[in-house]
C-alpha cells in the first residue's frame, strides 16, 4: 500500500483504491451539478516528500486541454536520482455530467502499464488488470479526471462550493473503482511560486477504501481555480506534498 501510494501520488492526482467492485458498485453516486471547465494550461509543481525516512525532491508536470468537446489531461511526476515516477493519461468527451471519460492509463515505476476503459456503448466500466467491471450510469471519473471534474463544479457552484459542503464522485483506479467524497474545508492563503494565494481547501473524506489515507487540494480562484497545491499522506504519516511553481495557458 505504501508503495502504491507514493508512486500514485507522484503522478499529482492519484490515492490506491482498495474496495471491491460489488462494495463500490452498491454505493455509487450519480450526481449531477452544472459545471465550468477550466481553460487549457500546463501546470508545474515542485515536488516534496517524506517515505519511509528518506526525503525526496522533485518535480510534477499536468497538462489539461479541452476544447471541441473534447477534453484530456496527462500527468508525469520525476524525482532525483530515480527518474519518472509515474505517467498518466485521462481522456474522452464533454457531456451533461462535465467529462467523460474514454480511457485512463496509467504508467508506474518498474510497472506495467494498465488501461481502464470507459466503453459507453455498452455502458461499463472494464480494467486490464483485475476482473472487476462496473455499470455506467453517468458522470464516472477516473484518478486523472477527477480534480478537473472538482475544478469544474466548483467554477459553476458559486457560493454553493462553501466550508461544510460535500461533493461525491465515483473514481476509476487501475483494476477497480469506489467512491470519493470531497468536503469542503475552509479559506485558506498559500505560498505558491506565483506568489501568496487565497485558496479553497479541499479534502478528501476518510473511507475503508483509503484507510487512513487523505488528499488535499488547494484551488485558487483568481487563477481560474486551478489547483495550486496538492498533499498526500498516508496513514503512516508519511506525505508528499505539490507546490506550483509555474502556470502557462493555453
């Protein structure tokens, strides 16, 4: 679990998913909100970690477009001495939920790669590693998507998007899928490498599915609420931690 969780967290957006698909698929929220996509950009963050004892540095890449109804987002995080960590890639079309995604890969250190598929003719989800297989019912997002379905909605909520409120999703991962609730924290100032920001911080509500595991998100809305900062921790307090550093639109 550890393992898995500093590789996904290298990636920028990811936490393990652990639930089995008969659990998740019982407990899976279709909601729909109106949304705002946010304009395409490349975005970079240094990168700070703590595991197992050892600090690392590094750096981690996104790339969001959308455009055509057509969106995609692809991801790569690199530290010192290692390399890449991870690789990862989200695409699909734009429909009445936000994104919709067609296909998630995602490339770990030392890994094969795995492919999750989003087949919307025959409405199910499917994994090349693991049995598992889900139904579509609407507004599904992978570990890539997610934060942009996040940024959407909360582009759209106005004042609903406020301290205490909750957005669920029903998330993708390499071989299965389970619900996401993410609440709302409070208002918060960032240092960034563009400077201090006022930010929403976002977290991720604790579940069996993550066992002790949190991510938190920082969005700005002057900068088009982008996410600004990202921290990972497990349930052995180790973390990783993502700062921007550098914004270009595109």
């Amino acid at each position: 679990m550890r393992r898995d969780f500093l590789t996904q967290a290298g990636a920028a957006l990811l936490l393990a998913a652990t639930m089995g698909g008969t659990v998740a698929a019982e407990e899976h929220p279709v909601v729909k909100h109106p949304f705002n996509l946010a304009p395409s950009a490349d975005l970079v963050y240094d990168l700070n970690a703590h595991q197992r004892g050892f600090a690392l540095n590094g750096q981690a890449l996104i790339g969001w477009r959308t455009s055509d109804g057509r969106y995609s987002v692809s991801a790569e995080s690199r530290v010192a001495l290692l390399g890449k960590l991870t690789e990862n890639r989200s695409q699909g079309t734009i429909d009445s939920f936000g994104l919709a995604p067609s296909e998630f890969y995602e490339k770990r250190f030392r890994k094969d790669p795995t492919t999750s598929t989003f087949n919307r003719e025959s409405k199910t989800l499917t994994f090349s590693e693991g049995k598992d297989s889900y139904p579509l019912k609407g507004g599904e997002q992978d570990r890539a998507s997610v934060t942009w379905q996040l940024v959407a909605l909360a582009r759209a909520a106005g004042d609903k998007f406020k301290p205490g409120s909750t957005w669920p999703f029903f998330v993708a991962g390499r071989r299965d899928a389970d619900p996401w609730t993410f609440r709302v924290v409070r208002y918060e100032k960032v240092r960034t490498g563009l400077g201090e920001l006022d930010t929403v911080h976002v977290t991720r509500e604790p579940s069996d599915a993550n066992r002790g595991q949190t991510l938190d998100i920082w969005l700005a809305p002057s900068l088009e609420w982008y996410p600004v900062k990202l921290r990972f921790t497990d349930e052995d307090k180790d973390f990783v931690e993502q700062t921007l550093s550098k914004l270009t639109r595109k």
